[in-house]
C-alpha cells in the first residue's frame, strides 16, 4: 500500500523526495548545488516543468535557494531553534541575559535597524494594554540579523505612561532588555501570552527579511503581563519561516 501511495505522488513530488532524502544524508552538504533542471530531465526523463517544480518543493521548504544564474543550492543556514518558554524566564533576562543568548550560541546576532518613537495606540493593541484608543504607547520597532541573514521583524508596543525617562525610550535597552527595565519599573512580566499563525508574507517583508519567492511567515504576538494581570507590552513579531524550528518544551 505505501508503495502505491508513492506511486501516486506526482513526479515533480518524487523527484523532490528523493533529492531531500539526499540532503539529508549528507550527499550534498551546506552550500553545494543541487542537480539543474537540465540534469533532473535526463536523469528523471521529465519535462522542464516537472524539475522546475521539484527544485521549488526544496526551496519553499527552506532546504534550498536560487542563486541567479548560478543555480539551486542547499542553504547554508542553520536554522535558530527558538524555545519558546525557557527563553521568557525571568532567570534569562533578570541576570542581564538577552533572550537570545542560548539559542544563537556563538553566532553573531545584530540589531541593523531600530526606531523608538511615540504614537497613539491602534485600536487592537490598545485592547491588548488595556488603554483608551489613540493613547500614548512606546513603539519599537527592530530588525534582527543572524549571520548577516534577516531572521525576524519585531515591533513592541509599550504604556507610556509606564516606560516614559527610562531606558526603554533608547534605542539601547541595557542588560536583559526590555524586560529587565520593566522589573526596575515595578512592572516585570509574571506572565505571557503567545498567539501564533503562518500566512504569506507583504511585498515590505519580503524585501526587509529577503525572502525566497514562496517563502511562508510565522507571526507570532505576545503579550507580557505584569503582577496584577496588567498587560505591558505587546510584541508584534515576524519570523522567517525557513530560518526557525519552533520549539515548546514543558511537562505534563
């Protein structure tokens, strides 16, 4: 029965298959190009739209990129195994830490783009806080870089009238970020709340995360919330669905 269901598979299907078992198993490692569609039609004895189609199962599952007039390669890039509950601990972020830290290991993470402005709230992050629409919020947006590739776009949005004169207000944070200055506020999250969704991503966030054509996105929002269930951040998050493994680890 399994081998009917193989057969069943569309060739471009079976032709991916196998290329991804190889990946796997080492035959072509980081980097390497993977066979062209020229190769894939004499050895498969298929059209060109059939390999094209085969190569593309590969790069919208994250495993390969096009290089313009150079090919299909396996992508060089680890993904970040990003764990989802033991990064928000306050031992993480209360002992200066950033959140980050053991999910990149050694790898060289920057901040390239950062704006901290004030703007009235939009009506559904101003439910999410608990404020009037149009009140004063934070707002900070990033763009975090991992190996000199764009993994995520992050925008928090924060109670003025908590964060105002503190360090959440520069673009420099401080040690442990802005939870850690929460906390010396009075407001150190006690809780969170994670909603997540995957969708197609906009023509913005293609160019901003360089996204491969057909590339997916994970949205995640959290919302922090203080001692007193009151809510004091919200963090808008878009994740390059190619460069993450998304992983939740707790007991039963």
């Amino acid at each position: 029965m399994a081998t009917q269901g193989a057969q069943r598979r569309a060739k471009y299907q079976r032709i991916a298959d196998e290329l991804r078992d190889a990946i796997q198993a080492g035959q072509y490692g980081p980097g390497a190009r993977l066979p062209g569609e020229n190769d894939l039609m004499a050895t498969y004895e298929v059209a060109r739209m059939t390999a094209r189609q085969a190569l593309g199962v590969l790069q919208n599952e994250g495993l390969a990129e096009s290089r313009k007039g150079a090919g299909v390669f396996v992508r060089s890039f680890r993904p970040i195994r990003r764990r989802g509950i033991q990064r928000l601990s306050a031992e993480q972020w209360g002992s200066g830490r950033s959140i980050w830290a053991e999910e990149i290991e050694d790898r060289p993470l920057s901040v390239d783009q950062v704006s901290v402005v004030e703007e009235p709230a939009p009506d559904r992050i101003a439910q999410a806080l608990g404020i009037a629409s149009g009140e004063a919020v934070c707002v900070r947006r990033r763009r975090y870089v991992l190996d000199g590739k764009p993994v995520m776009l992050a925008t928090s949005f924060l109670p003025s009238d908590v964060v105002a004169g503190s360090a959440i207000t520069q673009v420099d944070t401080g040690p442990g970020g802005i939870y850690a200055r929460l906390k010396e506020l009075g407001f150190g999250p006690v809780h969170y709340r994670e909603e997540l969704r995957c969708r197609m991503p906009s023509g913005e966030e293609v160019e901003r995360l360089s996204l491969a054509t057909g590339t997916p996105v994970v949205a995640v929002c959290r919302t922090a919330f203080a001692d007193g269930k009151r809510a004091v951040e919200v963090n808008e998050m878009t994740l390059d669905s190619a460069s993450y493994v998304l992983e939740y680890d707790w007991d039963a």
